[in-house]
C-alpha cells in the first residue's frame, strides 16, 4: 500500500490529537503542526503509510537531538 495524499491529512491530526493529551498550549500546539507540515513534505510517496509514520518520528527524534547538541 502506497501513501495518498489523504494519509498526510490523518498524520497530522493524529500528530495535533496526541499533542492534545499533553497540554492546552496554544503556542505549542501551534509548533506542533507547524513541525509536523515540515516532515510531511518529506514524505515518501511510495512508502507506506506506517513506513512513514516511523521515519516521521525518527526525523524528529534526530531533530531534537541535533537542538539538544546546540
């Protein structure tokens, strides 16, 4: 199964739903979808969904990490 463009709508409501369960915080909130559009353009099309979910939080994870490293 390949990723439709539909799959980029659900990554990031369920991105902002899981954020939900950890604070009210609008400007966090806000950083959340904001981060989640970034990793969404890089995207692989012909991954699948879950192939994609995977490498999206891997890409934050070294995000993070290379912030912590500053």
């Amino acid at each position: 199964m390949r990723t439709d463009p539909e799959c980029a709508a659900c990554l990031l409501r369920q991105a902002l739903s899981t954020a939900r369960l950890s604070t009210t915080d609008p400007e966090i909130l806000h950083l959340v979808v904001k981060e989640t559009v970034r990793l969404l353009t890089r995207l692989d099309m012909s991954a699948s969904p879950p192939e994609n979910a995977v490498a999206g939080l891997i890409m934050k994870k070294e995000a993070r990490n290379a912030q912590a490293a500053d």
